[in-house]
C-alpha cells in the first residue's frame, strides 16, 4: 500500500492547479460545473501523487496524457501508479490529450458516463 498523502503531495497539486495544462484547462471548464450533478476535484492528491480529476462519487480518477507519457520509462511509471491507486479503490481513466483537445465535450460526456456506470 503507498504511504498517506503528505503536505508536499498537497503543496504540488496547489501548484499544479494554477498550472494546469490547456487540454486540463478546457476540461475542467465543463467537469466543473457538475454534470448530471457529478462532482470532480482537480489536481486531487493521493498518496504520493497528484490525480488531474477525481471523481468521487465513482472513485475515478481522470488524467490527461501528453506526450511525455509516451517517453522514456514513463508507460511503466504510468502502471505502477495505476496498480497502486487501485490498491486504494481508485479505477483509473487514461485519456490523451489530442482527444481532449478534439472535441472537449465528447471526452467531458464520455467521462460523465463512465462515472454514472453507464459505459
């Protein structure tokens, strides 16, 4: 089980919230705004890490991939994190950016659907 959420994993996630990424950015203008009554959080931490959108109502958490994603020894960081909130009870959601960046609301409806057990 990783370790409880320390002050410096909620101290980034502050920071990350005022730098958030222009995909994150358009997203949260909708995911903010509660759809079908569907609360998120942004830049949520958990643990040692910071999620991009938490739903908590599903126990969902969203995130955003860019390219660095793709690099290096990433992919695997990528799956270790994602075992490791699952050892917490988190589903993760993986969604790349250029999706976002296509067509917010489709990626926003497809999230909603997901929370609400319907995809």
């Amino acid at each position: 089980m990783t370790r409880a959420t320390t002050k410096r994993t909620v101290k980034k996630a502050r920071s990350l919230r005022r730098n958030m990424t222009l995909p994150e950015v358009l997203l949260w203008r909708v995911l903010r705004k509660e759809p079908q009554g569907i609360k998120f959080r942004r830049q949520h931490p958990v643990g040692p890490f910071v999620i991009d959108f938490y739903c908590p109502r599903a126990k969902l958490g969203i995130e955003i991939d860019g390219k660095p994603h793709d690099m290096g020894n990433r992919p695997e960081r990528d799956e270790v994190r994602t075992q490791l909130l699952a050892q917490r009870g988190i589903a993760l959601l993986r969604i790349p950016a250029p999706d976002v960046l296509k067509s917010v609301p489709d990626v926003a409806e497809a999230i909603v659907r997901r929370c609400e057990g319907t995809e």
